[in-house]
C-alpha cells in the first residue's frame, strides 16, 4: 500500500500500491505521475520552492519526502491540487493507497 503522510509543509509518500505487477501498476503509475508533474510545476514556477529527496530500495524507489519551502500562491495550489489528486486517488482503491493527514 502507498502511504502519503501530510504533515504541514511536509509530505512523504512511501510503499508500493500492489495493485499489479511491478511495471503494471496502474496506482502506482497514476500516483507517481501525479507528485511528478506536481513537483516539475513547482520547480517551474520558482527553482527553489521545495526540497525534495528519493530513497531507494532495491532499485526501486521507496519513499519520496517533499518539504514545501515557498509561500508562492501557484506553487501552493499546486501542492493542494496534487494533495487532492491523490485523495481522489485513494477513493478509489481503497485497498492500495491512504492519506494521513497529520497536525
């Protein structure tokens, strides 16, 4: 299951949605386009926006963590949209994707 943790400015996303195969996981691929595109955007609009780093595991790449650093209004929306995506994400498979939301 992938887990998005959302903490503040922060966000780390983390596991394997097992939906399918690895190379055929429509979840995982939706959910990394999803923080892909959100984070080039970002990036796009001012360099220095976010920090983010990659783990990897196997080869594989097994947690992200994204820390927001800007106040840009575009840069913020982005976020929520992406924020949003992966809600909706999560609505539909249930078994395979969770957002925690943390204060």
């Amino acid at each position: 299951m992938i887990k998005v943790h959302i903490n503040k400015n922060k966000i780390v996303i983390a596991g394997h949605a097992n939906f399918n195969l690895y190379g055929k996981d429509i979840v995982c691929a939706a959910a990394s386009s999803i923080v892909t595109t959100s984070i080039n955007a970002c990036l796009k609009i001012e360099a220095n926006s976010l920090k983010y780093k990659e783990v990897y595991e196997k080869k594989e790449l097994s947690k992200l963590t994204i820390e927001v650093t800007s106040d840009n209004k575009n840069v913020l929306l982005i976020i929520e949209n992406m924020i949003a995506m992966l809600e909706e994400l999560a609505l539909t498979y249930k078994k395979n994707i969770k957002i925690i939301k943390e204060d």
